[in-house]
C-alpha cells in the first residue's frame, strides 16, 4: 500500500500564492531590465530633414475673417449665400451659412473651395477644362462651378475659399473674392 500524503486545502493555497508570487516578482524584474536592453538597441526614429517637407496653413482666425468678408459683401447687395474656407489640403476649416440662404448652398460651397484649392485656380477658369477633360468632373469632392477662389502664399495654394448660393455663378465668385480680397489687407 502506498503512503499518500494528504494536504489541507490551507497548505494548497499557501503553496500557491506564493509560486504566484514569485512568478511576479520575476516578471516584474524582467520588465525592469527589458527597456534598457531595448535602449540599446532602439532605431533613431527622427527623420533627416531631406524627408520631410513644410507648408503653409490658414490660421482658423484668418479663415474666419475671409469667410465672413465673403458673407458681409453678399448681404451688402441683399444675396444669401453660404461659404467655406478650406485649407491646402482640402479639410474644411470654417462654413458659415448665411440666413436665408438655400440647403444646397453649404456643401456647394465646400466643393467649391476644394476644388479652387486642388488645382489653385478660380472654378470659373477651370470649368473650361470640362470641354476638354469631361470626366474632371467624377473626381470625388469637386464642383466645377464659379465660385471658388484660391488663396495664396507666394504664388502657392494655402487655401481656398467657396461660395454658393447666389443667383449666378458671377456672384458667387465675386463673394468668393471679397473673402480672399480680405487676407490681403
């Protein structure tokens, strides 16, 4: 007959906790020891300056201002209009829809601006490009309507402005100008 040994169950648990306890303590030595092994052997994450590049942004303050130009020069002659400044990469920074004007107006303006943007020309020049390129017009995002002015920051895009919402394309872009016109005084 074989001689068991038998446990209470408070030995079970003693003996058990404290091997949890030892495979803490260890991990937690091996924890502390991992960062300055990885330290070592750690890849400089900066990138050399021949990688990157720089660019201009509107500040939200100036994008305000241009967007409520445009929106004070359309009430000056009683037209309800909404607009949109965005930056050079197309993300909207400031739409202010102005009273009264119409639903479509405000993601009109957007694309508008995008597109002003995109190829840093007013949307007026460029919808004679549909003749020639008829499927611009597919690209996600664009409108190729008057109404969109680009902004400038010696002679590259740093943003645009779009307005939509007035009786004719004319005016749109007028407005659209009024805006750009205030970032220069």
């Amino acid at each position: 007959m074989t001689d068991t040994k038998k446990f209470s169950t408070a030995k079970i648990v003693t003996t058990a906790a404290a091997v949890v306890a030892a495979g803490a303590v260890g991990a937690a030595a091996a924890s502390a020891a991992a960062p300055a092994a990885a330290a070592k052997s750690t890849v400089k994450a900066d990138a050399s300056d021949r990688n990157l590049t720089q660019s201009t942004h509107l500040t939200i303050a100036a994008a305000t201002k241009a967007a409520q130009a445009s929106l004070d020069a359309a009430a000056k002659e009683g037209q309800k209009i909404s607009v949109a400044v965005v930056d050079r990469n197309g993300n909207t920074l400031v739409t202010l829809r102005g009273d009264g004007a119409g639903p479509q107006s405000y993601e009109s303006a957007e694309k508008k601006a995008f597109t002003a943007v995109s190829w840093n020309a007013p949307t007026s020049a460029l919808m004679g490009r549909l003749s020639q390129t008829p499927n611009l017009k597919d690209i996600p995002g664009t409108l190729f309507l008057p109404g969109g002015a680009p902004v400038q920051a010696k002679g590259a895009p740093v943003a645009a402005v779009g307005v939509a919402g007035a009786p004719s394309g004319d005016l749109d872009e007028k407005f659209a100008q009024a805006g750009v016109a205030a970032l220069n005084g």
